[in-house]
C-alpha cells in the first residue's frame, strides 16, 4: 500500500546503523570494564571514570541516533 501513514517513505540511513552499533560497543565495553574491575581488580582503569565515560557516550550515541531517526520520519 503507498499510502500507508505507518510506513516509512525512506529506509532508515546508515548513520543511524552505524551510531547504534558504536553505542551498543560503549555499553558492552563499559559492563566489561565493571566486570573487570569487580573480578580482578585491574589497577589501570582507575576509579570508574573510564566507565562512566563510556556509558555517557553510549547514551549521547543512542540519543543522537534516534534524534536522527525522528528527524528521518518527519520528512
């Protein structure tokens, strides 16, 4: 149906894809890093700061990419 209102007009684009797919990287590398210190108590990450980076850049990757998803649909 061509007039279908739920239906994009435009796959999504690849800067979507590929800002998801760094945010999931961000999130699993910083639940890697918070196993890692908690199991083996590395020295050289150094007070969770490298792990709430990496979630807070997770976070601002996957609300850029759905910033862009929304925008995508409004056209």
């Amino acid at each position: 149906m061509q007039n279908d209102p739920f239906r994009s007009p435009r796959p999504a684009p690849r800067v979507v894809s590929w800002t998801q797919s760094i945010a999931l990287f961000c999130f699993g590398a910083s639940i890697l890093l918070e196993i890692g210190q908690a199991q083996w108590r590395w020295p050289v990450i150094g007070r969770g700061w490298p792990i709430l980076g990496l979630d807070v850049a997770g976070a601002v990757l996957m609300a850029t990419s759905l910033g862009l998803l929304w925008a995508a649909r409004r056209r």
